[in-house]
C-alpha cells in the first residue's frame, strides 16, 4: 500500500488561490477515480476537484472558508501500489502510522501474602417515602414527561392551580403513583423558573448558531462592501405605464414559433436601454477611481442580476446592442439556467458594463439597486402593478411599474440620470418605438 497527495489543480488562468467552499468527504471514506472530493470558488465560478484515483481518504488539508494557493497539497489518500509521495506531507495533522506494538512482558509470579479481611457487607438502603425524597431524585421534569394524548392525573384542587397559573399539567412529572401530581410537583415545576412550557405552548429560545461566511456569500458581502464604501450613490425612481408594453408582449408571446422563446420585460427593457445608451455612451462605463480614468464601452454588456440557490450572481449578456428581442430572450433564458445549476463560467459571469437587477414579482413598489463595481450605473425593475391612472376625466385601470435606478454620482450628474430614465420611459411606454432605428 502507499500514499497518494492530491494538490488543488490550476483552476483558471491567471488565478493563483481559491476558497474551499465545500467538502464532499471526510477522513475514512473510500472514493472511486472521478469521485467529487471538494468545490473551490474564484471569481465567483465554482471548480470541483475530482479524485484521480481510488483510495481511502487519510487526511484533509483545508477547512471551509480557508483560501488555498495553487499547487498545495489538499487531499491525502491511500492507494494500492506506491502512490506518489513517501514522505509525511499532513505534518502533525495527517494520520501517522500506528507504532508496531511491543512485545508483552512476562507477568510475575504473585507473592503469597497475608490473607485480608473481608470486606464488610453494606447496609441496607433505607427506606424513604416519596414525599420525603429530595427533589432531586424525583421524575425529571425537562420535556413531556407522558406520551401524547394521556392524561395527566391530578386532584381538582391541583388542577384549579394549574389552570389559575397558566401550567399545561401534560408538562409536569408527577411523583405519585401512577404519575399522580401533586401539590408539591407544582412547586418544583414553578421553580425551574422561565424555562417552563406553559399552556400556550410558547417557550424561551436562547439558542445562539455561529454560521462561518464563506463561498459565494463572502464574494457578494465583500463585493457590496467595496461599492457602498467607494461609489457615492444617487437613485432615481419613475414610474412607468406598462400597459402597452404588456399587451404587445402578450400578442408575440401567442404566436407561438419554435426558433423564439417566451418574452418576459428583460427583453424589451434590455433593447430601451441600447437605444438610450446610444444616446448617452458615458452610462456604459466603468471607473477605475484609483487610476482616475473611466473606461467608456462600445459594447454593450448588460450583467443580469440573478438569484440562486446558493446566492447572487451576475451573468452577462455580451454585445446586447448586437442581438435583437428574441435573440436577447434566449440569451437570458440560457444564462439563468446555466446560473441556477451552478455551471455559469468565470467568461458569463464577468465583463459587464452596465447591470439589470429585478425581483419579479417580489420586486416592491421601490429599491435602491447598490451599482455593480466598477460600473456606473443599474437600473432596478420593481413589480407590476394595476392602479387607477387619472386620464383627465375618469381614473382608469393601468399597469405600473417603478423603475429603481442607481448612478455613480461622481462621473453622473442628476440631470444625466433623469434623461436617461426618461428616454427608457418614453421607449417602454410606446413600444413600437424601440423597434425603430
């Protein structure tokens, strides 16, 4: 038998360290050759590392939320044949063989010695009335001391004292026979203090669970941190009348064709905002403040904020100012599902210039989308809503939606802000304009 090290492979280029986010072994399991051993996180992409061969697991290198460089060792196994090393690489944490056992020493002989007296016989246990027993060595009263559904057995006087004390008798012991509660197994019950269960079935929770922030929640806090510490935000809101919009999207959406998918909003507002940054180029920037240069795109990449199972992420739709509606849809389709799976690559996931962020139908009457760094600006899509719209002489019924919209204040003026707004506005309230060129 040998040793087999696993070192944390090259998980990308240009990457020199990772963050162990999960393991999916543990010291004594047998793997197979492409077993999962662990997933490890950089820029947001997650790489599992397979083993390469069959073995026993000996040792672990690394505990979840350490930070692993390229090329250290992070798994030890025991292999059939030599393995790859010879040479302890665990240190004091790896299994180290047990030493060969000794051999026994011949016992001596026992010397004769003078007989002992024997042993005087204890004495009886004393009898002790259950009254008279401390309290101590009465029925504990942690829990539900009797099965579900029996009944407690009590006179009518300590049943009035419960009731007028709030106490669920189900929940006291009774030192009696057959569990009968007495006057004086209510003292002790009262004397347990807060803890105590009483009828309403309300109880004090004390309980304090420590969870480490590592994976994906670490890069989003470290992530949210560096845009509210460095970009002065402004936000913007406007309300939107949909309702065309939404009438158009529903007449495309039944004329049901093979090569399109479904519309959602994301499309069309997608397709607005190529229109208005064609008219306003410095929103579709990024700052590098330390440098003090700002890095204004022509192509339009628009990061789609999504929700997962795991946490937020950010794909890209690369050249939207390239794709048309249906084109936009179904990049957005196979985005979202490559994010939810966790198969999203390090490429769809970086690189855009300007961010969409909505909750759907969670998406309230108003947010304030914090800028996705180093951008400059993010538009937030907030709920659809039917409210009665005043048209000059009745109220009718419309669908509204809020626009939530964030801008770097320091490189977007306010005006600069509402005009691009405003354009987004106009375009989504007549729909047929953003079909225009």
């Amino acid at each position: 038998m040998g040793e087999h090290v696993i070192k944390l492979p090259d998980v990308g280029e240009g990457v020199a360290e990772a963050e162990l986010v999960e393991w999916h072994v543990k010291v004594g399991d047998l793997v197979r050759e492409d077993t999962v051993l662990a997933a490890v996180m950089t820029d947001k992409a997650t790489v599992e590392i397979p083993s390469p061969v069959d073995g026993e697991i000996l040792w672990l290198g690394a505990e979840i939320g350490d930070t692993v460089a390229i090329g250290s060792p992070i798994v030890r196994l025991k292999v059939a044949g030599e393995g790859n090393v010879k040479t302890n690489i665990g240190g004091g944490d790896a299994p180290k063989p047990e030493a060969p056992a000794k051999p026994a020493e011949p016992k001596a002989e026992p010397q004769p010695s003078s007989p002992k007296p024997a042993p005087k016989p204890a004495d009886p246990p004393a009898q002790v009335s259950p009254a008279a027993a401390p309290m101590a060595a009465r029925p504990s009263v942690s829990g539900a001391p009797r099965a579900e559904g029996e009944k407690p057995l009590a006179s009518p006087a300590v049943r009035l004292r419960a009731k007028e004390a709030g106490i669920d008798l189900r929940q006291v012991a009774g030192s009696g026979p057959a569990g009968r509660i007495s006057h004086e197994d209510i003292d002790a019950f009262l004397a347990r203090g807060p803890q105590v269960a009483r009828a309403t079935g309300l109880a004090r929770k004390d309980g304090v669970e420590d969870i480490k922030v590592v994976g994906l929640r670490r890069k989003i806090a470290e992530k949210m941190s560096l845009a509210k510490s460095r970009i002065p935000h402004i936000t913007y809101v406007e309300e939107i009348d949909v309702t065309a919009l939404e009438d158009l999207r529903a007449t495309l959406n039944k004329e049901k064709r093979a090569d399109r998918p479904k519309l959602t909003l994301l499309p069309f507002l997608m397709r607005a905002m190529v229109k208005a940054i064609g008219e306003q180029p410095n929103l579709n920037a990024l700052f590098d403040d330390d440098a003090g240069i700002i890095h204004q795109h022509e192509g339009i990449h628009i990061g789609i904020a999504a929700q997962t199972a795991n946490g937020l992420v950010v794909p890209v739709v690369k050249h939207a100012e390239a794709r048309d509606l249906w084109d936009s849809a179904a990049e957005v389709n196979r985005l979202a599902d490559a994010a939810k799976a966790g198969t999203a690559s390090r490429e769809e996931l970086s690189g855009s210039t300007i961010t969409i962020t909505s909750l759907g139908a969670m998406g309230g009457v108003a947010t304030t989308p914090v800028i996705n760094y180093p951008e400059v600006a993010i538009v937030g899509v907030n709920k659809i809503m039917v409210r009665p719209v005043w048209d000059g002489t009745q109220f009718i019924p419309r669908k509204m939606m809020n626009l939530s919209s964030s801008f770097d204040h320091r490189v977007i003026d306010g005006w600069d802000a509402a005009v691009f707004v405003q354009r987004i506005k106009a375009l989504l309230e007549t729909p047929a304009l953003i079909f225009v060129d």
